[in-house]
C-alpha cells in the first residue's frame, strides 16, 4: 500500500510537460520583428545625426561611410554663424505655442457642447467637422494666399497662426468630445447641485480630468505647427521671421553647383530635438490619452 501510494503521488508531482519551446520562437519572432521595425523607423533618423558630424569628405566619398571615424561640430557652427537660426527657433516656437493654445482654448469648450450640451444640429456639425479633418490643407492654398493678401497679413505671424488653428481645431475638437463623453455625468450633476454653473464646472472640474487628452491633443497640434512647410514658406517672406522647415530647406551652398548635406542635417537635428524633449517629457501624460477609453468596464 505505502509502494502504491508513494507512487501515485510522485505520478501526482510530476511537474507538467514543458511547453516552452514555441512560446520561446514566438517571443524571439516577436522581438525579431519589433527590432526590425525600430531599425527601421530610426534609420533615417541616424543616418541625418551622423550626416551632422561628419566632414564633408566623408560624405561625399565613394563608397559610402556609413560610420565615421572623424566627426566634427563645423557644420552646427557654421548654422548659427551664416544664419540666425536661433532667431528661426523661436519663430517656430511661438508661432506653434499661440497655435496650440489658442486651439485648445476654443476647441475645449466646444467639445464639451458637443458632448454634453447636445446643441441642435450637433450630429451635423460633428459630421462636418469629421469630413474637415479629412480635407488635404495643400487644397486651401490658394483660398488661403488671395484672404492673407486681402488682409494684408503677408509677413505677419497671424497668416500662420490663423491657418495653423483652423486646421488643428477638428481634430482637437473631435479628441475632445470623446473623452468628455466618457466621463460620468454625475460629476456634474453633483457640481450644479454645489451652485456651479457651465463654465465654472468646465474650468475648475472637468478640465483637469481631461489633462492626458488635453496633453496629448496640445502636443498633436504642436507637432503639426512646427513642420509645417508649405504656408510657411508661401506667407512668409522676411528672413527674420522664417520658422525652422523653411530656413533649413533653404539653406544654400558656397556654389550653385554645391548642396551642403550637412548643415541640412545639422538643421534637421536641432529642429527635431525640442519635440524629442516634449514627448520624453509629456510621455506618461501622452500614454494615458492614447490608452484613455480603450478598455471599458
């Protein structure tokens, strides 16, 4: 009995059969096509940072040089000496920055009309407001050059805020609407109880719940003023109030025969790295509105 016993629980102990040999090849398939696809998402990215430290000889050398071994700083000196780029900077800077709030500003509020107030005609205008943000701003252009020179806004930072708001506000008011929609109505049942009225409650309660689509929405809308090229280059024509996309498109040579790769690149680099920094810093505030209202209950 105590033989049979014993063996009938080493049979029950038995630990169970492994199975971790296609969970391991699916995980390095995975990890294999994640590397692929940061290798190549990035790529371009450090071929325009290595471009930037390179010496001209080695960029124009036959074979490619992929990875130098000699870098050099000349082509981020002779950025800042032959051009006020730090001028350019801060042309995008708040040209992007009045765009996004002044966007936010208005397009919060009528978010919340539309979730909330239910207007009349509301799923019309919410119709309309969808097809907009389908609507390619290239086609704009021309409605937009003859309204510019009939105000007389050429070379003013309004022919770029105005337009970078007008296309921004869709999308911020559309982002908007979702997640006022989602948050329970009895926050503002019980604000109108405490003698809150409509804007107070969207000020002081319901915004600061909505601060991830409020981050996300301002650095969409941000991003998307400061790489903004063609009205920039077509508004604007006095050298010192250029944004970053168009000084470095136009960054010239000691020759017309001559394209100077690396103050493009060196160009390039220092227009991305304050987005880098804005999304490294709002990053929680980022992953929380992309993932807001993706699971519910």
């Amino acid at each position: 009995m105590t033989t049979a016993s014993g063996s009938a629980h080493a049979q029950t102990t038995q630990p169970p059969p492994a199975k971790g040999a296609p969970l391991s090849l699916r995980r390095v398939l995975l990890w294999v096509a994640v590397g692929a696809i940061a290798v190549f998402s990035l790529a371009p990215i450090l071929w325009q940072v290595l471009t930037s430290f390179k010496l001209n000889e080695d960029i124009a050398s036959i074979p490619t040089i992929y990875f130098p071994s000699r870098f050099t700083l000349n082509h981020y000196l002779e950025l800042f000496s032959r051009r006020p780029f730090l001028l350019y900077i801060a042309n995008s800077t708040f040209v992007s920055l009045t765009s996004t709030v002044v966007c936010l500003a208005i397009g919060t509020p009528a978010a919340y009309a539309l979730a909330r107030l239910r207007p009349l005609g509301g799923n019309l205008i919410q119709l309309g407001i969808l097809l907009i943000t389908l609507f390619p701003g290239i086609l704009l252009l021309q409605g937009l050059l003859e309204i510019v020179q009939f105000f007389r806004l050429g070379n003013n930072y309004l022919a770029l805020i105005i337009p970078y708001t007008a296309l921004n506000l869709p999308l911020t008011i559309l982002v908007m609407r979702s997640f006022f929609a989602q948050l329970p109505k009895d926050l503002e049942d019980a604000a109108k109880v405490d003698g809150y009225n409509t804007w107070q409650m969207l000020v002081q309660i319901l915004t600061p719940l909505t601060l991830p689509a409020l981050v996300t929405t301002g650095i969409l809308t941000f991003i998307a003023a400061w790489n903004e090229f063609i009205f920039a280059l077509t508004f604007i024509t006095e050298e010192t109030m250029k944004t970053i996309p168009v000084a470095a498109a136009q960054i010239g040579g000691t020759s017309v025969f001559e394209i100077p790769y690396g103050p493009i690149a060196a160009a390039t680099v220092i227009g991305t790295i304050p987005l880098i920094i804005l999304v490294l810093f709002f990053q929680r505030q980022i992953v929380q509105g992309l993932t807001a209202g993706a699971v519910k209950g």
